[in-house]
C-alpha cells in the first residue's frame, strides 16, 4: 500500500550504497513505494548492474543511476533527502563528497551499527539535520513487518516522516540516545558474536572431521548454532565484525563473557552447583519473556530443520521438487531427487528449455517434449543445502505455470442451449494447467449448445486426461437438468436399468437417482439388469425402470419401442431424463487410426447408428454388441486389430483401451432422452396440478394406427417413426379410444419438445 509523505516530508530521494546490502534493502522496502518526484541512486562503478535492478523498484518516479559523480548534475535540486548505508571506512569520505553536492536543506540518514561512531562522523555536517539508523534484521529479511529500527533524537528539524514511512510498513521504529544504544549493543552484537566466533572456533580446532563426523552427527541445536556462527565466517563479514566490536565496546563484552564462562565452567564441577547455576539464570527471566524467548528458539529451530525434512520427505515420495539458488529465483531448477546428503543434494533435472518455452522431461511431459522438440535426456546437478531455496508445492505449481510451455487444442463442449460459448471459456480458463481458453465457435440445436474452446494446456500434462478433466469441470458448473418427474410415492425403491455398468443408461438412471435424494425423498437403489423386458419386468414390485427413448442423433430407440410395445406389465410414464452422449472411437494398443482401416468395429446398435459417417470413412465392419461396455470388453478379447466405440472417458475405467479419435458422432454433442416408467400408481399426481409441460406419451405398432387421432382440435402433437414403422406419440391433449396394440403410457412432463435432429449422411 503506497502511504504519502507528510506535507514537511522530502520530495527527492538520494540513497547512497544503493546497489547491495543494506542500503539495497532500505530502498526496497521502505523507500520504494513512497510518493517521491525525484529518485537518484548511487553505488560504485562496478555496481552499475545491480543499481539497475534496484531502481526497478520504483515505479512511479524517475530514477538516476551511477556513481556520485555521475549523477551530481541530478541533485542540485531543494528537497532531498539522503541516506548513506556505506561500509565505515568509506563512510568519513562518503559524507564529504555528498556534502559537497547535495544542497545544505537535505537531511541525513546514516545507517550504523553504533550509534556514537555514526554521530561522530556526522559531525563533520554540522548544519545538517541528521539522523543515526540501525535496522535490527539482516538483508535477507523480506520485509518490515515486526522488525525493530532503532534511531537516534534527531539532530536539526524534525523528520517525522521516517518513523511513519517505517511503522506503516509494520515495523518497529525505536528512540535511544547513542550511549544507551551502545550499551545495549555490547550483548546483543559484541558479545553473541564474541560467544558464536569461540563456538565455532573449538569446533573447528576439535580434531574432528567437520563434515562426516560433526555435521553427520549434529543435533538441531548444534545445527541452529553452528550455522549461526558459520555466517560471521564469510569474507564480508570479516571489516563489519571488527568495527562492532571497536564501536559498541568489544573489550567490556569480552570481559564479561570470559566471567560468564569461568562461572559456569566453576558450577559445572558438581551437579548441584550447574543445577543452582542454571536456576539462577533463569529466575533474571520473566515468566513471560522466558516463555517468548524459548517459543521463538524452537519455531527457529523447526525452521531450520523444515528444508531438509522437506526435501527427505519428495525423495522418499518420489516426487518432483522445485529449487533455485538463494537470491536467484530467476534459476528455476525442477527434478527429482536422486542423492540426499547432510550437506548436499543430487537433482536429476527434468526442466528442459527458457522459461516460457520449457519442456518437464516426467510422466506425460516426456512425450510432449517430443513435441517441442526438446532434448529428453536429464542431467544430474549437486547443490549445496544451505545455496538453494525450496518451493512448496503451491509455489513449484505457479513456477510451473510461467515456465512451462503450452499445447493448444480445440476442444468441443456440449452444454444447455442457454450456456453462452464465453461462459464455458471462462469455466475452463480457471483450470490447473490452462493458460489461455478463448472461444472459437458455437452452434445451437434444439436444446443444446456445441462449443469449440481453443485451449492452451500446459506441456507437462496428459492432453487427453485434462481434456476430460476439463469436460467434467465444465459439466460440474453448468450441469444438465437431472430430468423432470412426477414425485414417486414408493420409498427405498430400486432403480433398473440396460447394463451392463458404465453405460449411458446408468448415467440416466443415476442422474434421476440424484434428482431424487436431492429432493430428499428417497433412498434410491440403482441395479443393472440383463435385458429392456427385465427393465420393464421389473417394475412389478413397485421399482422403476429407466429405459431410451429417443436421440438427437438417430431418432426414435427402436429396441425400447419394441419392448415397451411387446410387454405386458402395466405401465406408466413419470419422467424422463436427458443425457448427453459423446462417443470416442479406441483400440487396444495404441496405433494410428489408419491401421485400423476395414476393422471391425464393436458397439451398441444405437451408437453404432450414431457414427455412421465415421464408420464409413475408414470402410469399418460393424459388429453389434449388447452394449458400449460389452463392446470395449469384446475388443480385449477379439485378439486381432479392431476398434471399439464407447462414451468419453471410457478409458478411465477401462484402462486396457486407447484413445485413436475423439468425439466420431455423426452429429458432434446429442443428447439421448431417457424415459422412466413404473406400474399404475407408482406416480403421483403434480402437487400444483397445472403443469404446462405435461404430454401424452402413446407408441403405437405404426402411423396408421393412430394417425385418425392425431391433430383432432387445437394443441400440440409431436410424432416420431423409425424405420420399422414404430412411432412415438406426444400430444398437450388427453387421449382416449386407442385401438388395440396402441400403449397408452400417460401424461408425463415432456419438456422441452423431443430433442431430434436428422444428421446429414456423410
């Protein structure tokens, strides 16, 4: 969140020792974002780079970069404000040559780590105001959120705006006199590094092996400590240690630890005397400072320990993992683990190409870097535990995303009619492993919408499962009507339907099995059965039967027809229940469709009805079957080259077949309607009892046979035939007086008018 400066706040920002450190920090993440007209940034010659990085961060400002020289032309202007996180021996001259450029109204802020060193130094600016900071956290910090910046009164007019700048920010902004600064310093940097350098000093002259004895060995403690003390080892560090300790009284912290030390090493000769020790230590403690105190040790521990856990925990999964080098998240490294050691890690890395463009060399993206013409072959890295920083998963899925590559497809959705083709693109661009989805196309038949998504998926994925995955997304947010019914008066009834399992008449009759639990009404059991006579048999004893009776596709179902006409149980018609269909042409290894030209292809007579074109196209040899599951079932077994057709998504439970073409129907997206029937009084009448949707269903042997009745007075008729003669009638009016053979099945909500429309044969 951007906050303004005071009205007396300055306008122009010059820092000084901008490119690294903690100069890089404070203009990062404190000055950044304030509302400056001016910024100028200054670092050595050689920092020029970095100094470009830095002046990245401000967005809303012009910035200048270079050296002091360079840039003096830059701050002649009223108005600035200067902060110098310079190393102290540069920190005298530093000041001097600001001085001399910069107009005498700039303040100062200079960054120290002892407070009367630091105003020592600025007293060679005396008619600056002037101001001593020291941010109490390291460079790695991520932000100011709860850390501490401690600053001395400040010389001269006020500068108010610092503190606010640095509380709004969440930090912590801390008054104290240099000499109470000073003295608190002496312990809290003076001596833990006195005590950490001696720590880390015995362990290395220890005679033990640094890296297979001690480090193999440690324990969490050892680990936080040692680490602790290893940091004040690297070269950097070296000029900033010794001027601590010249400047906040190194020789009174190394007094008082070389006390602290004789003392415990005297109480450590009897148990009793450690015990009274160590209790005497902790009784300077408050309860709740010492509660403090211990709980951030462990989390910091817990901490410490969580890389390694981590990374133990996906080797041993066997899982991918995400790095990068600290400070260079721009060096993305993705792979498995191959080696874990106490210190090291081996990365076979999977990550293959510039971001963007990348390929991950794992499971289904190995045959898709094929596609991009990616190396395949990994190699293997070794890093240093304490050099790379982990992803979490959450973190490694975004990486992935801007990494990766993607692979465009058109993919064809069915959806109700209302369904706008931009909705459906919008469902599908919120999908893991989705880049971009626009749409290409839509075309609107009698109560369907079909919808071409063009679709960019991520190159590590499997097309063909997110495809799938993508369909059952789209079908979740914009679900087809379950089917309408006249309410059911049996309870705990059974549900019957054509198997076996997996077909589309399971599906009707579990859409209609949910429609009923979600009115909570019924506890609904769905069974498979063998044949349409035991459908409709079975409805003797109060169940339901769930049976097709027509397709947008193909038209009236003839075999239910039949057996509607050919039975003898009473019946009625209650509801009915839309499905759509979609039908995936597959094979038993994975081969090129034209291989498979003059094969026999299995399905179900309706299915096969409904890929006529497809059939045709590649000279197939219809094999009928008594349904789309036995036909996936009879191409596992015919033991010679053939195809198989069945819904999409069979080959998830059915994980022996291939994908050789999607969506084959002659006419892409129909929908099949199901009609539900049971014995007389299975169904009650509408509660409301003026449902405008509700039609006579009559079959009839032939037209002949009712065509005297159709269209006697005003209303709507729908008549529907098959090639053997069968037809189906709807009508808005009661019907009576049917001659024999005619199957009266009632008034059922018919709604909207039947789903059928002619494909043209191709």
């Amino acid at each position: 969140m951007t906050q303004s400066a005071p009205p007396d706040g300055p306008s122009r920002l010059l820092v000084v020792g901008a490119a690294a450190g903690m100069g890089r920090w404070l203009s990062d993440h404190l000055f950044a974002d304030l509302p400056w007209h001016q910024v100028v940034l200054v670092d050595t010659a050689a920092s020029a780079q970095l100094l470009e990085g830095a002046a990245g961060a401000y967005a809303d400002a012009p910035v200048a970069t270079g050296t002091l020289d360079q840039v003096a032309a830059e701050v002649t202007e009223p108005g600035f404000i200067i902060c110098v996180a310079v190393p102290d021996a540069a920190a005298a001259g530093v000041l001097a040559d600001v001085d001399a450029v910069v107009p005498s109204d700039a303040p100062i802020i200079m960054v120290g780590s002892g407070f009367s060193w630091t105003m020592d130094v600025l007293a060679a600016v005396p008619n600056r105001t002037a101001v001593a900071l020291h941010p109490l956290m390291d460079t790695a910090t991520r932000s100011l959120d709860g850390q501490t910046v401690c600053a001395t009164e400040v010389r001269g007019v006020a500068t108010g705006w610092l503190a606010d700048a640095i509380t709004g920010r969440g930090g912590i902004y801390t008054v104290l006199s240099p000499e109470r600064h000073d003295r608190i310093m002496t312990y809290v940097l003076a001596l833990a590094h006195q005590a950490l350098l001696g720590f880390v000093t015995a362990v290395a002259d220890s005679g033990l092996d640094l890296t297979d004895e001690l480090w193999a060995a440690r324990t969490p403690l050892f680990e936080a400590l040692l680490g602790l003390a290893v940091s004040l080892l690297e070269e950097n560090q070296e000029l900033t240690l010794a001027h601590v300790q010249a400047s906040v009284d190194g020789a009174t912290a190394a007094s008082e630890l070389a006390a602290a030390a004789a003392s415990v090493r005297a109480a450590a000769t009897s148990k009793d005397g450690l015990v009274e020790r160590i209790a005497a230590t902790r009784d300077r403690f408050s309860g709740a400072l010492f509660d403090t105190v211990r709980n951030t040790a462990a989390a910091t521990l817990a901490a410490g320990q969580s890389k390694r856990a981590t990374l133990a925990r996906v080797r041993r999964l066997g899982g991918l993992v995400g790095l990068y080098p600290t400070g260079r998240p721009d060096k993305l490294r993705v792979g498995r683990l191959v080696d874990l050691t106490p210190v090291h890690l081996v990365l076979e890395e999977l990550l293959v190409g510039p971001r963007g463009e990348a390929a991950l060399l794992h499971g289904a993206g190995v045959r898709n870097a094929k596609r991009l013409g990616r190396r395949n072959k990994a190699v293997r890295t070794r890093f240093g535990i304490g050099h790379v920083e982990v992803l979490s998963d959450a973190e490694l899925e975004v990486a992935l995303d801007s990494w990766l590559a993607y692979l465009r497809r058109d993919i064809r959705f069915l959806v109700p009619e209302s369904v706008a083709g931009d909705g459906v693109a919008s469902v599908v661009r919120e999908q893991r492993g989705v880049g971009a989805a626009y749409l290409v196309s839509e075309a609107v038949r009698t109560g369907q919408r079909a919808v071409v998504i063009r679709t960019e998926i991520r190159v590590d994925l499997d097309l063909d499962e997110t495809i799938e995955r993508l369909r059952r997304a789209v079908e979740v947010a914009y679900a087809w009507p379950h089917g309408v019914s006249r309410p059911v008066r049996a309870r705990g009834l059974a549900l019957r339907y054509l198997g076996p399992p997996g077909t589309f008449s399971e599906n009707a009759a579990r859409q209609f099995a949910v429609g009923l639990a979600g009115a909570g009404e019924h506890d609904v059991l769905v069974e498979a059965v063998d044949s349409f006579d035991d459908v409709l048999e079975a409805t003797r004893d109060g169940g339901l039967g769930v049976l097709p009776i027509t397709s947008s596709a193909s038209g009236l179902v003839s075999r239910s027809v039949r057996a509607l006409l050919g039975s003898d149980v009473p019946l009625v018609a209650g509801g009915v229940v839309d499905v759509a269909v979609r039908f995936d042409a597959y094979a038993a290894a994975p081969v090129v469709l034209a291989e498979l030209r003059g094969a026999t292809v299995f399905s179900h007579p309706q299915a096969l009805a409904q890929c006529g074109n497809f059939i045709r196209r590649w000279g197939l040899l219809p094999q009928p079957c008594a349904s789309t599951t036995d036909a996936l079932e009879q191409l596992r077994a015919a033991g010679v080259p053939a195809i198989a057709i069945a819904s999409s998504g069979a080959e998830v439970d059915h994980p022996f077949v291939h994908v050789v073409e999607r969506e084959i129907d002659d006419l892409s997206g129909s929908i099949t309607r199901f009609l539900v029937v049971g014995r007389p009084g299975g169904f009650d009448e509408h509660r409301d009892g003026s449902d405008p949707t509700l039609r006579s269903i009559v079959l009839a042997p032939s037209v002949a046979a009712i065509a005297p009745l159709v269209g006697r007075g005003p209303g709507f008729d729908e008549l529907l035939s098959d090639a053997d003669g069968h037809c189906l009638w709807v009508s808005s009016r009661a019907v009576d007086d049917l001659p024999d053979g005619v199957r009266d099945l009632g008034a059922v909500p018919w709604s909207p008018r039947t789903p059928v429309v002619r494909p043209t044969p191709g």
